[in-house]
C-alpha cells in the first residue's frame, strides 16, 4: 500500500501524469482569488473600520483641508528664501 502511493507519487514528478488545465478551471481560479481572498475581506474590514468610525477623516479636517498646516510652513519657507535672494 505504501509502495503504491510512493509510485504514484513519482510518477506525478517524471512527467508520466499531469493536472488537465481547462479555462473553466481558470475562470473558477481567478473568481475564488478575486472575489473569496480579495472583495469580501476588504469589505469585512470596511464594515469594521466605518463601524469604529476610523474610515474617514474627521469632517472639520476635511473641510479645512489634510495639507493646510504643510502648505502654511512651505509659504513661509518660500518667502523667506525669495528675501535672502534679493
């Protein structure tokens, strides 16, 4: 019994038996990836995450914009750099 599951073991390894490829088999493939690994976990976390209200941004951060603080400092840079320079 061993001696015939090792055979058919090698046998599947020199080439002798192969796995059929179909584009069923393909089609199937690329659902389960797609749809089973990919759209449904994320939408889970989706659900989870707009649940703990972690999914958007605060609407008062929003409105005022993300890079507000950042483009206030590059102002400040610039016009000093455009002082030193004349």
């Amino acid at each position: 019994m061993v001696t015939h599951h090792l055979v058919q073991c090698g046998a599947m390894w020199d080439g002798t038996t192969y796995a059929t490829i179909n584009p069923l088999g393909q089609f199937i493939g690329a659902l389960i990836m797609f749809v089973v690994l990919g759209l449904i976990p994320g939408y889970v976390i989706a659900r989870v995450l707009h649940g703990m209200g972690k999914l958007r941004i605060p609407r008062e951060v929003e409105i005022a914009g993300l890079d507000y603080e950042i483009m206030e400092t590059a102002k400040e840079d610039e016009k000093a750099v455009a002082s030193a320079t004349r």
